[in-house]
C-alpha cells in the first residue's frame, strides 16, 4: 500500500484545503453484499487521475496534483455492529473532493467530471456540489438578476406576474401579437414565448420582436406599466448566437433560451456577452430527465438552481407544486433558495413558479417562497371565461390581495376578474387549495 497519504484517493474531511476541491455529495444504494466503503475510492480514481488497472502515467506526482479523494462513506441507518440479514440493499452517502485544477471554471468539465462515467455505475444520484470561491470567480452569474429586473420595471416589491402565449406553438405572427397585447392590458409584468416555438417557418422569432416591440410601447402609453417581451431564441449553433444579436439590435427587452436542449457552455456565452444587454430567461425543459429518478441523475436544486444561476439566468422558471407539474413542496423551495441565497459574488435569479398555475394558487406561491418571485401562467390567463385581459387582471388581483393579507375568498367578493376565475378554477388539479 502507498503510504503517501498525498497520493491515496482518500482522505479525511478535515484533511484537504477547501479553497482547492469541489465536494461532491451522493446518495449511492447498491446491493448488500456490494463493499461500498471500499468502491468509493475507485470512483474517485476513475472520475480523476485514473482507470481500473493501474498506468504508468499515473504517477506520484500526478496523483498528489490531481487524484479526487473521498472524505466520506456514510450509510443509512448507521449499522455499528451487524447488518439485518433480511435487507436487499445498503443505502450509502458518499462524499468525494475533486481538484478544482482539473476542471477549471466551466461548467462542462464540471460535469464530465463529478457525473461522468460514474452516473453509468448503478444507482448513483448527484446530490449536491459545494464549490470554492475560485471556481464560482470564473463565472460572471446573472447580469440584472432580481434587484435588476426589478429596476428595468420599476417595481420594488411585489410579485410580478409573467403570461405564457397559449397554443404553444403553431399560430402565426398576429395572433401571437394579440395575444401579447391582451396579456400585458391584463397587467402582465413579462410575456414569455412557450418553449415550444422559437424561430418557426410559420412565425420568425424577429418578427414577433419587432411586432411585439411595437404593441409593448402603445400599451405602456395605456397603462404606464412596462412589459417585458423574452422571445424564444433556441435554435442550433451559430444561429443561437445571430438571434440574440439580431433581437437587441431589433429592440427585444429580454431573451428567452430552452438551456438544458442548447446546452450551459451556448447560454453561457449568450449571457455574459456584453452586446446582450437584456435579462436573458432560462426555460427548464429537458431538466426531468436529469433529476426525477430516485437513484440517478443530478438533483433538481441543481439543474434548476445552481448551475443556471452560475451561467448568467436572471429568471429560471420553476414546476410549483400547486398545479400540474409533480413536485415536492420543499423541493420546489430548495430550487428558489438556490436561486436566491448568497452564492459568493453571484447575483440572486428570479424563480419563476409554473406548471397549471391559476389564481387560486397565487396565496402559497408567495406564503412558500415570499415577494421575490415570478408568478407564470399561460392557461389561467388566456382561458379565463372573460378573456385574457380579465384574466390578467385576476392575478393581479390576487397578488394585492395576498399582499394586504386578505383571503381570496374575502376578496373576490370586490374583485369581478378574480371571482369569475375562482369559480372556474378553484383547485383545478385536487390538491386541497385553501382560499
């Protein structure tokens, strides 16, 4: 046995400087049998200096520099002293310390590196990073982010409301630009593409910028509120990068990008480039096939918080719990907390609750996850029996409701938008809303 403790893939927690490794946590269940505290160690090799046989060119040297370490193997329950014969499997948290040098400050070695082959080796799931400040220096994070977005729409405190243009996809320019027009007269503080179109044959990406630009300015002469317009950008390499450019310079106030489908090294790039003026939204399709397993993947506060977050998304939209989407309640809150809380010299990311949000529902998004948030609907706006304008209205009229403290129930009573809403949706999807 090597006795260079600098060499061995192991090593206590206190025994490695923390400036210098990222710590990577899993949750690993493997069959009984399996010797996990013995396994752990050859992960850290092969997601470093190393493969299952030793090779020449993994020398002392390199192994000191470079050789990941794991610092921890703990299993749940804490057996001491005899492990129950009648189990299947041993469920184990594994804590392994990589180089920060070995990866550098981007986000794919990041992945390649703590995810990489090991996400192939059994039931192994990402459960989280913690990273040194050298590594979170080489990413500028978002641009505007909260206090920004806020500034650009003047509105300091309250929730703002974003609208969702429904059908999704498959309607052509004026169509969608009435519909623009409609959600923000309803109060609509952002009107997001769906993700589902971005530079169709049918409806160009520059035209509803140009249009919705044009309709953004007559409204705000209406009702003095400004209407942030993210149009849909995604599209293949180098095009990606030819749209943004052309929808600032065509006078877009915000972009839209699926992050997960382009990748975080394309959002990245579009987000810290300094042309690109405006609040860049991160739409989060794809992020269910990397964290809904149990056993594998990488988990959500992940997908849809840090590592947004580190790649420049002012705005990252959310599932909440309420509606449709399948998610746990503190989940959905640990995905904003990782939006919001202190992450070195990183500016705080708007959460955006989605998924079949209606009014009802407006009094638990902001009594989980407070004023700091984006409220996002598309279909509890543009079917509310009294048009979206009617149904913009309703949700703005929830957010000052539940903002004074008032109970929907006590408010509709004032409120004709929001009763009509309530009536037809007070919890669409049996969750046991309460108003």
């Amino acid at each position: 046995m090597n006795l260079d403790p600098l060499s061995l893939p192991i090593s206590l927690p206190d025994g490695i400087d923390y400036d210098d490794y990222l710590i990577a946590t899993y949750l690993a269940v493997f069959p009984k049998d399996i010797p996990v505290p013995k396994l752990a160690p050859a992960f850290a090799v092969e997601q470093s200096t190393g493969t299952w046989v030793p090779v020449p060119g993994e020398t002392p040297e390199v192994k000191r520099r470079h050789l990941a370490k794991v610092i921890g193997v703990y299993e749940i329950p804490d057996y001491e002293f005899e492990v129950p014969k009648d189990i299947q499997t041993r469920n184990y948290i594994i804590q392994i310390a990589f180089p920060e040098i070995n990866i550098g400050e981007q986000i794919p070695m990041l992945l390649t590196t703590v995810v990489g082959n090991i996400s192939m080796g059994g039931r192994i799931k990402l459960l989280d990073i913690r990273f040194p400040e050298k590594f979170v220096k080489g990413f500028k994070g978002p641009k505007f982010g909260i206090e920004g977005i806020r500034k650009l729409l003047n509105i300091p405190k309250r929730p703002l409301l974003n609208n969702m243009i429904k059908p999704c996809t498959g309607y052509p320019l004026e169509v969608g630009a009435e519909l623009f027009r409609l959600a923000a007269l309803g109060g609509c503080d952002i009107v997001k593409d769906d993700e589902l179109i971005a530079d169709a044959s049918f409806n160009s990406a520059l035209d509803r910028v140009k249009r919705y630009m044009e309709i953004e300015k007559e409204v705000y002469e209406i009702k003095g509120e400004h209407t942030l317009y993210t149009v849909n950008i995604t599209d293949n390499v180098p095009k990606i990068f030819e749209n943004a450019k052309r929808a600032v310079e065509l006078g877009a106030n915000a972009l839209m990008i699926n992050y997960l489908a382009v990748g975080f090294a394309v959002f990245q790039k579009i987000a810290e480039d300094p042309e690109i003026n405006v609040p860049i939204l991160a739409h989060m399709d794809v992020a269910g096939a990397l964290y809904m397993s149990e056993f594998h993947g990488i988990s959500s506060h992940l997908v849809l918080g840090k590592l947004p977050r580190l790649a420049g998304a002012d705005i990252v939209v959310i599932p909440a719990p309420y509606g449709k989407a399948s998610v746990l309640q503190d989940k959905f809150i640990n995905n904003a907390n990782n939006l919001r809380l202190p992450l070195y010299h990183i500016k705080p990311t708007f959460p955006m609750a989605s998924g079949g949000i209606t009014p009802s529902m407006v009094p638990n998004v902001i009594k989980d996850l407070g004023l700091d948030v984006i409220i996002g609907s598309g279909g509890g706006i543009h079917a509310h029996p009294e048009g979206p304008v009617a149904g913009g209205k309703a949700f703005r009229q929830a957010i000052e409701a539940t903002m004074k403290g008032i109970p929907l129930a006590e408010a509709k009573e004032e409120y004709h938008e929001l009763k009509v809403a309530l009536e037809k949706w007070e919890d669409p999807f049996g969750k046991g809303l309460g108003l």
